[in-house]
C-alpha cells in the first residue's frame, strides 16, 4: 500500500489530499472529515473510473490513463469537465476544462514529489504531494480532481454570500 498525500492550494484556501494506492485502487479523501469528498478511482490497463464525493454531491471520472497521457471526463457528458495530460520526463502538462476557458496544468514530478500549479499566476492553485509508489501521471490527475472540488467549492460559496446580501 502506498500514499498519496499533499495540499492543492494555499494555506487558508485550499484542500489536503489523502489516498491509498493498492496497485489498482486509488482511495482517500479531498479536503476535511465534514468540508470534503470521498476519492475513489480504479485502474485497469490503461484505462480509469470512479468517482469524487457521494451519489448526489459528486463527479464521475472515466477515461484513459497511460505513463504518457491522461485523458479523461470530470462529470458527465453534457455539464463536465476533459483532462488532458501529456508526460513529458518529469513534467506533467496540459489543460483542464478546455482550450478557451479552461486552465492549464503544470506540474513537475521529481523523485516522489509532485509540485506546480494548476491554473494562472492570479486564480490559480499550488500543487504540493508526495505520491510514493502511486504513478506519477494518476497522482496527477488525482491533484486535477482536488483542484476541481476546490474550484466548485469555492463557486458554490461565493453564490451563496452573494444570494444572502
């Protein structure tokens, strides 16, 4: 069993990432025991699903997931988000969420730590995890996925201060 562990994010606004990887399942959790949601991916041959958060509050992930590239669905086919990753020696590079209004992914995997950014220089987020033995290019999706739910998260809350003033 290997870990993945880490913080997307700063310190006040951001998200801790704990997982447990058994060589197919990858297993934790994106944020706190009650502010948060449930990881839990599978990898079989290339290939990746699973879910982030619960049955109502949540997101499906599919798609493929190789040592050279990650491409996958957050959400459903309609209201969701792609993933595309290319490795690249130890980078990790690409967009989430689309060319024209998504964010890019820039990520740097050296030894057992994953470290960067995904999205701009103003709204976007530190990456900071050590991933063990889980593979480098599935600790990064993972990273995309808690970016996700801080990025959800934090929209959810602005509209809710805004609807109350």
């Amino acid at each position: 069993m290997s870990e993945l562990n880490g913080r997307i994010g700063g310190t006040v606004y951001g998200y801790d990432l704990h997982a447990e990887w058994d060589g197919q399942h990858l297993r934790g959790r994106i944020g706190g025991r009650i502010q948060g949601k449930d990881l839990d991916l599978t990898r079989h041959a290339g290939d990746v699903d699973g879910r982030v958060g619960g049955t109502f509050a949540g997101f499906d992930v599919d798609g493929d997931v190789t040592p050279e590239r990650v491409d996958v669905r957050l959400g459903g086919q309609t209201v969701g988000n792609d993933v595309h990753l290319v490795t690249d020696g130890e980078r990790i590079t690409g967009r989430f969420s689309g060319r024209i209004i998504g964010k890019d992914v820039d990520l740097r995997a050296d030894g057992k730590r994953l470290t960067g950014r995904i999205g701009g220089a103003f709204d976007g987020k530190d990456v900071h995890l050590t991933f063990g033995d889980v593979p480098p290019e599935l600790a990064a999706l993972a990273a995309v996925c808690a970016y996700k739910v801080l990025e959800d998260d934090e929209a959810h809350a602005a509209s809710s201060s805004a609807a109350s003033s």
